[in-house]
C-alpha cells in the first residue's frame, strides 16, 4: 500500500528538465548482496579457501569481479589461484545470480513513475556484462532502454566509458541526466562523466562513506530520490 500511495501522489508532479537516469545495478537498483556472496564462497570453496563474510563482502564489490576476487583471496592479485576462483565465480554466479537477488523497496515503483513522465532509463555496472543484461530483463523488462555492462571494449567505472556509452544510447546530453549509485567508485563515474550525481544509501555504502567520496547529494529513500530528481 505505501509504495501505491507514492505512486498516487506523483500525479501532479511537474514536468522536470531531467530526461535521462543512468543507474548503477547493484546496491543501487538490486539487493544482489546475498547472491554475490554465495558465489563468491563457493568458488573460494572449490580452492580449498574459507569463506567471507557478508559485511566482507560487501565492502569488496564495486569495482567488478576481477576486484572482488582479489579483494577476496590471501594474497590478491598476486594469488596462484586467482583464475581458477575467478572462473568458478562466473560459472556459479551465472547460474545464481536470481536466487535471492530482489530490487530494493520502491525502486520499481519510482523506475514506473519517471517512465510516466518520460524519463529514459539505463544501467551502467562494472558487473559483467552478460549478468547486467540477464538481470536487467528479468527484473525490470522494457522500463531499461540500455544495459552496459564490463566489457573489454570499455574502461570500467569509476571511468566514463559506459556512462558514455549509455547516453549515446539514450540519445541524452549531460545536462539532462542524472547518475545514481551507492558507492565511492559511483560518485567518481559521475563527475567523471561530467552528468549530475546522486548518491543512495540504501544500498552497500551509507552516508557518511558517501558524503566523504565527495558526495553533495544522498539519499535514503526511493521518495527523497524521486524529490532530488524532480529538483535538478
């Protein structure tokens, strides 16, 4: 019922200069911590390495699997079993990444909203890209005009390559689009890509992270986003 009420009350909202909103994917538009954990344990597993916490690992995501992989190992990069676990990540994750995966409260009724007021939607995720595309249909269907994902034909967040990449997709100048993310390295994609940036903290990184990565604008709630947007 809230999230009916939210929607009932955006009927008189005013036509805003915002035309485009390129998100981040995890922490951002899904919960897809549980998920992301799961695999990466088991793959660690198959090495005979030890599991890591949740909190663990949602301080290692954000920078993609070859980052979190080595983030997760004894010795990083440096570890002799860094492909091997990286392989059994991709195949794990590629077959687990729904299990538990759910966007956050509110978010698919804001992406709803927005669509109504004819704001175009696309996903920029240093995830890979095959798992950005499967899981922007699955979840969110014809309301994402454009997912990018890694790929080796662009440099990952926190570069601009993909927000780039999406605008052109969306047809979006900078001064009409906004960025949304959760993290440090999303707060750097934005002002590198030179579009407005909005910080959430509903996702894997709270305020207070956000606010010293240089973030001027969070917010905690898919309601206080959808004021922030309109606002721009």
């Amino acid at each position: 019922m809230r999230y009916n009420i939210f929607i009932l009350s955006l009927k008189g909202m005013k036509r805003m200069r915002i035309r485009a909103v390129i998100w981040d994917l995890d922490g951002t538009l899904l919960d897809t911590l549980d998920d992301l954990a799961a695999s990466i344990n088991w793959a660690l597993a198959q090495s005979g390495l030890p599991p890591r916490t949740t909190p663990e690992v949602r301080a290692f995501v954000g920078d993609g699997v070859a980052k979190l992989v080595e983030r997760a190992l004894p010795d990083g990069a440096r570890d002799a079993r860094f492909d091997a676990v990286y392989a059994a990540f991709v195949r794990h994750y590629g077959a687990h990444d729904q299990d538990h995966t759910r966007p956050y409260p509110g978010v698919t009724a804001l992406l709803d909203a927005l669509c109504a007021r004819g704001v175009r939607h696309a996903i920029v995720s240093n995830k890979i890209d095959f798992a950005v595309r499967d899981l922007s249909r699955a979840y969110f269907g014809e309301r994402i005009a454009a997912a990018v994902g890694d790929d080796p034909s662009r440099r990952r967040k926190p570069a601009p390559d993909g927000v780039l990449e999406a605008m052109r997709r969306l047809d979006a100048r900078a001064e009409e689009t906004v960025y949304v993310g959760d993290s440090e390295v999303d707060v750097r994609t934005a002002r590198n890509a030179g579009v407005t940036g909005v910080a959430v903290s509903w996702g894997f990184r709270d305020e207070a992270t956000l606010r010293a990565a240089g973030a001027t604008r969070v917010c905690a709630t898919p309601e206080a986003l959808l004021e922030e947007i309109e606002s721009l």
